[in-house]
C-alpha cells in the first residue's frame, strides 16, 4: 500500500469517527480528483469536498503546505462537476476541508484537519 492510500484510508475512518457518511472517495472529472466527498452529519448536513495530505517526513514540507491556488481551482472545479452530476445526494450546505496526515515509523499517525481550506482567498 503506498503512502497515499495509507492515508486516505485513514482519513476515511477519520471522517466516519466524525459523523460522515462517506458518499464517494477518489472521483475523478476532466478538471481533477476529490480524495474523500462525504456528507458531515449534524443541523444542518454539510456536504464536505476533502482533500487529504500524506506525509511520512517533513522533507517535502508539512501536508499542509503542499495546498496551492492551482489545487483548490482544481477541486473548485471537480466538486461543481459532481454537485451537477449528483444533485439529488448532497445537501445545500458545502465545503472544503484538507486532511494533513503524518505517519511516524514508531506506529503513530497525526491527523490535522482543517476546514473551509478554501474560503475566498485564493
């Protein structure tokens, strides 16, 4: 399993912990990849876009530095193309979150999750 995966994997059972109820992971469009699309379950549903960050060291950065103009345009783009396909699945209310994943060689694995990533600053 790669470190992607790995991580994916982990944001999945993360998000579940949550509340979410996972509706799609991995959907591609000609625009891009959204990781994780799941609805957050609470007053009112939210339907959240999430990208997830994996990192085994700090070489390359935190998973969060990693997010660019680029990234969120591409995930802009993606999310309309599935809320266009999808309309019917997904409640009014949306965002955008990134998931940062470290994985530590001793068997420990931090979880950072930022939400609204993309708030109109980009």
């Amino acid at each position: 399993m790669t470190v992607g995966t790995t991580g994916e994997k982990i944001a999945v059972d993360f998000l579940r912990a949550q509340n979410h109820l996972i509706v799609s992971t991995n959907y591609r469009s000609c625009y891009g990849e959204i990781d994780i699309i799941s609805i957050e379950q609470g007053t009112p549903n939210t339907a959240v876009f999430t990208e997830v960050k994996t990192r085994s060291n700090d070489t390359h950065g935190s998973p969060q530095s990693s997010f660019s103009r680029q990234k969120a345009f591409r995930i802009i783009k993606t999310a309309q193309h599935f809320i266009g396909n999808n309309k019917t699945k997904l409640p009014f209310a949306w965002r955008f979150d990134l998931i940062g994943i470290k994985l530590n060689h001793h068997g420990r694995t931090q979880v950072t999750q930022i939400k609204n990533i993309i708030d109109g600053s980009f």
